[in-house]
C-alpha cells in the first residue's frame, strides 16, 4: 500500500487499517465518511493522528463529565487493578461494590434501597425491565405491558430496543419485541393529552411499568419536559400500581444541574437506570437500583421467584474503583462550581443566539444546551442537513453530532470558559451555512 500524504504514512493511516477490520456503530459503512483516528485526549480537548485539535463539546456521547485521560480516576484505577481486578459477583462480594452501594445510598433518593450491577446503560434498562415483569409474575398478576414515550431511547438490547421509539433503529426487529405502548411527551402544549393518553393505556392493557427519560430526551435531541408533568405521570402510575422507572443514563451525574434528574421531582420512581458519566467515561459499568418492595417480591424460599440474570463482569471491582473516584469528583466543590459555571455560560448563549433568524427554539438546563435551526424540509435524523452541519463542525476542530435539525452541546464540566466560547462561536458560525 502506498501512501502520498506523509502525515498519514508515518502511521501507516489507522483510519485505512480500521477499514480493514472493524464495523462501527450506527454506521452505513457504504456511505459514511472515515472515521477519525484519535491518539489522545486531556480534558476537554482530543488530538487526531495527525494532531489537529478538538474540544469534545459532548463529553464522547455524554459519558465523560471530569474530562478525558483524568489522572485522579486513572490513579484509582491503577490501585485496584493492582490489588483485585475482578471477581466473580455470584457467591462472592468485595468492598469496592459495598462502598458504591454505600455511596450511592447517600445521593439517590430515599426510596431507593437496592442496587444491581451490570455493564452499559442498555443492560441497565434491561433488569429493570425483567424486575418489572417478573414482580407481577412473582405475585401471580398477569401484566405484560410495558409504557413509554415516543421518539424515546433507553438502548439497542432486545427489552431497551422495544421500549425505544426511535423506529428506524428498531424496524428490522418490530415483531419480536415485547409489548410497548407509547404515549406522547408531555412537552408545553402537550400535558394534557399526555396524561389522558397514561390514564386510557393503562386502563385498557395489563401495565407492568412506564419507562422514561426523566426532564430530558436525550437522543431525541434533548427534548425537555418540566418535573410537574412527571410527576403527575408518576402520580397517575402509581394509582394503578404500575412501576415507574427513571432512565437516568444520560441525566445522571450532574448533567442536569442536579446529582439526577429525579432530584427535581416530588414524587419518585421504582427504579433507576445509571450508567454512562457512572466511571467518568473510563470503564463500562452501569447500576439498576430498585425500592425495598421490588426486592422483596423476588424475596423467597422458592428460587425460580429469584432474579435470574447476571453478567459475568457483574460489580467489576475496576469499574467501582472508577465509580467511587468520580463520584467523590462530582461531589467537590470544584465540580459543582463547573457545573453552575457551564450552565451559567450556556444561559447567555442563549440570550445572545435565541432571536437569531435561524433559530427557532432553544433549550438549556444544566450543562445541557440544545437549539433547533429551521429547515424547510423535514430534517431527518441522519439527513443531509445533519451531514452538514457535523462536517463543519468538524472542519473547525469540534465535536458536536446534532441530530437531524437540532444542535446540542453536553460539554464535560471541566471544559474552560474559552474552549465553551469557541464551540459557541463555531455553532453561530454553521448558522451561515444552512
Ligand atoms: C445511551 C443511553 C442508553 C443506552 O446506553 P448504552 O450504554 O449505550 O447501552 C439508555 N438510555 C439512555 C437514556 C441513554 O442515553
């Protein structure tokens, strides 16, 4: 194989090596441009193999709150990995997981009393989806159905992928999902017809639980919602007994302006899916956390009543190791100074950019910031205007995927006041080129 670019020979180019081998997600690979090859990070900036810079405005898909290659996660995960690196969860236990259960008691809202461990946020939903249909089974109560909203995201596994509405990542597998019903966001204009679509589904079907991206629909395009509607829809639930469960894989950790979504409401949910920002972007974990009633009802002297799922990484000390390091990250007063600091920033933003002529509606809570530009026709989620805007947005050294029309950034809260003023400029700029 020859090479004429010189920059790109001296790796040998790992972008036409990663041809050779690798299928990449949410890739038509016909069709999509290569992918980059990036060396390293620090902070909120990245250096591709031919080190040109960028600042990743949304924290490598919203996993990455304290910035990449942190030293203080880093130094935590080198002591476990040194001291106990893995061991299997069935049978044994260890104090890296006690202390996250511990910890994690101290910040999630009272009702939650038990924690389960796996690996990524869609195996979060789905045990929280199972726990939702075997405590009915448990008690002898047919109910099969499974609540959610529309354009909702909650993963690509079979049970996540169901409850997801965003079709055209489930049309293939349509007729062998369980049974989800869907009902619209209660966003402004649309509360009503919200509750009364909850109230008539879970009157005309057995209901088992509502699943939901609390305050912010994050893949949607970080569609908001206020805490009132959620929790009149968590007040309509539980009249019916029908188990509520917060989706909080992207809300977690701060992103809201809060430790969880959840914190903003009245009423609180059955269950919560954690999983993303959870190591700080560093190891695949994930935590499905349950109230003392959803245990006791696997709580039995008959085992097929126990929950039968597990994975073999289930509670990798590593991953509590990083788990513990970024939480007590979270919790100093550093991070929730960068936090108020990040949202204070994107709350001008949107003063200065929300009467611009292209720009129809924009959206900030915490370090979350979404602006929709106007289009003529429909955008689509992978469309030409998409491909636009995330080429530019690239060209000019930041990372942003808007989806179809919207444009949102979800930076890592350590990102400084300059890097967040170039990737506003940047995104003011694209305005011109649509
Ligand atoms: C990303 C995401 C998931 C899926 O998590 P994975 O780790 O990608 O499996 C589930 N729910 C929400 C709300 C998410 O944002």
């Amino acid at each position: 194989m020859t090479s004429t670019n010189i920059s790109t020979s001296v790796t040998r180019g790992l972008t036409e090596r990663d041809q050779q081998n690798l299928w990449h997600p949410y890739t038509q690979h016909k069709t999509a441009a290569l992918p980059i090859a990036i060396k390293k990070g620090k902070g909120a900036l990245l250096w591709d193999e031919n080190n040109k810079e960028y600042i990743d405005a949304i924290a490598s898909w919203w996993v990455n709150p304290y910035g990449h290659s942190n030293t203080f996660i880093a130094d935590a995960i080198y002591k476990q990995l040194t001291t106990l690196e893995h061991v299997l969860f069935g049978g044994f236990t260890h104090e890296p997981a006690i202390l996250v259960g511990e910890k994690l008691m101290e910040i999630l809202p009272k009702n939650q009393q038990k924690i389960f461990f796996s690996d990524n946020g869609s195996t979060a939903v789905e045990i929280a989806i199972k726990v939702a249909l075997q405590y009915f089974f448990n008690k002898g109560e047919k109910r099969t159905a499974i609540i959610a909203f529309e354009n909702a995201f909650h993963g690509d596994t079979f049970g996540a992928m169901a409850a997801s509405g965003i079709s055209f990542f489930v049309e293939a597998f349509k007729d062998s999902l369980i049974e989800v019903i869907r009902i619209p966001v209660p966003v402004k204009g649309l509360e009503q017809e919200s509750y009364d679509a909850l109230q008539s589904v879970i009157k005309n079907n057995n209901c088992a639980g509502f699943i939901f991206e609390p305050l912010v629909q994050g893949a949607a395009g970080m569609v908001m919602y206020e805490p009132e509607s959620l929790d009149k829809l968590i007040r309509i639930c539980q009249q019916s007994n029908v188990l509520t469960i917060a989706d909080e894989v992207m809300t977690g950790f701060g992103k809201t302006g809060k430790t969880f979504a959840t914190d903003y409401l009245i009423e609180k949910p059955d269950m919560m899916c954690l999983s993303k920002a959870l190591t700080g972007g560093t190891i695949p974990m994930a935590i499905t956390t349950f109230t003392q009633d959803l245990f006791d009802a696997f709580y039995d002297d008959d085992i097929n009543k126990a929950l039968f799922h597990g994975h073999t990484f289930t509670a990798n000390p590593t991953g509590c190791a990083a788990a513990l390091a970024s939480l007590e990250l979270l919790q100093s007063d550093e991070m929730q100074a960068n936090i108020a600091r990040v949202n204070q920033n994107h709350l001008e933003f949107q003063e200065r950019i929300k009467n611009h002529a292209k720009v129809t509606a924009t959206r900030v809570l915490g370090v979350i910031f979404a602006l929709e530009i106007k289009t003529e026709s429909a955008a689509t989620y992978y469309g030409s205007l998409r491909n636009k805007l995330y080429d530019f947005f690239i060209e000019n050294g930041v990372v942003l995927r808007p989806v179809g029309n919207i444009v949102y950034i979800l930076p890592p809260y350590i990102i400084t006041d300059e890097q967040l003023d170039t990737v506003y400029q940047v995104v003011e700029n694209a305005l011109e080129i649509v």
